[in-house]
C-alpha cells in the first residue's frame, strides 16, 4: 500500500504573509487541522491548530482590546510555521507514515515530490482508514480471532487449514502479542457457507482461544 493511493491530493496551502486571523477562518472554514504553507509552489513549513490557538491571546493578558486588535493584524503565518517538517514521498509505503508520525508524534505528513512540491497530505485519518481496510471491516463476513505459538511455521499451518475449505479469504493480519511473548494474533475475515465448519476445525486446533465475531 503506497501513499498515494491513501492520501488527500486536493490539499488548502496558504503563504507565508498570511495574516494569523485569516489562516485561523481557513482552518475552521475546512474544517482541518494541518495547513501547509508555501512558496512558488514549494513547501516551506507547516502550522497546525494547536500553533494557531498558542499564539491567541489569552483571558488574563492585561493589552486592552485596541493593542489586541493591533497584534493580532500585524501577526503573519510565518511568525508560527513549522519549517522544514518531516515529510514523505508518495511512492513510500503507508507504513513508512505511520512509522514516521509514531515515532515523532506529530498527525500528519505533507506529501511531497521529487522537486519538494506538495502533491499531497496524509494524515493519522487516513491511516485508520487503511487499517479499516486491511482488516476488511467495511465487509460481511466472520471475523476468527486466534493466538498460535510464533514459529516460522504459524502461517504455512493456517494456509493448510484454510485450503480445506471453500471459503473467500478477505482478509489476513498477524501481529506479534505483546502480552503474551512467544504468541502471534491472527485474525482473518472470511465469507462462505463453510464458515462454521472452518471456526470448529480452528477450535479443536488452536484451543478455545478462538473468537468469531459475524458482521
């Protein structure tokens, strides 16, 4: 799965000289939370709301409203971006974002070119829909959750149960169980007729930590 199959292409940008309070109405206009910030085309830098909210005045400030009004019109997009943010190239995986957005914790990452334009954002929504996806949850269908002993063997088994079976596999994830070291998370989503008969075959393999969930 690459990012640019997954990311927002129809990007709102805004310059630099932006003043501060127009680029708080664009936010709250489309509804978005990350505004990256151009120049010729190029990215330059990032804000996001929480800037935008820390450089409000707050309540207790002792400016009357005339130096208020003042400030706030003299402030520019510039005085807040984030420059040179972390981003990612649409042909880098959607793991790769998620990686990078984990590790650094930020919410988002501007998608650019080779030449540095913006072609793009992906954001931690966008992830979810991944994982939405890849767990094939928007389908009917039984969902079978079982843990296995993590061996190089685990999945080359599960294939061999599978095969026996006339069934439309939508679905495999496996992940390491942090909460039980040694152990893997398998977790598929079939549709067939045979579904019962595969969970029984799981179960007198597997034990009855098999759970079956029918959406």
């Amino acid at each position: 799965m690459l990012v640019q199959h997954w990311m927002t292409r129809d990007v709102v940008t805004v310059e630099a000289d932006m003043p501060f309070l127009e680029a708080r109405v664009v936010m709250k206009d489309k509804r978005i939370r990350h505004l990256p910030i151009v120049e010729r085309g190029k990215l330059i830098g990032v804000v996001t709301d929480r800037d935008l909210k820390q450089a409000a005045p707050s309540g207790a400030t002792t400016l009357d409203v005339f130096e208020l009004n003042y400030l706030l019109l003299k402030m520019k997009v510039r005085d807040l971006i984030t420059r040179d943010p972390i981003t990612i190239r649409p042909t880098n995986s959607v793991e790769k974002a998620a990686l990078l957005m984990h590790d650094h914790k930020i919410g988002c990452l501007p998608v650019v070119d080779e030449t540095g334009s913006l072609v793009g954002m992906i954001t931690e929504t966008d992830l979810l829909e991944v994982m939405v996806e890849i767990l094939g949850y928007k389908e009917k269908g039984t969902r079978i959750a079982f843990e296995v002993l993590d061996t190089p063997e685990a999945c080359q088994e599960l294939v061999h149960v599978l095969r026996d079976f006339r069934l439309d596999l939508r679905s495999l994830v496996t992940c390491a169980l942090h909460t039980r070291p040694g152990y893997r998370d398998f977790v598929i989503r079939v549709k067939g007729e045979q579904a019962d008969a595969l969970v029984t075959e799981l179960k007198a393999k597997y034990g009855a930590g098999v759970s079956v969930l029918v959406t």
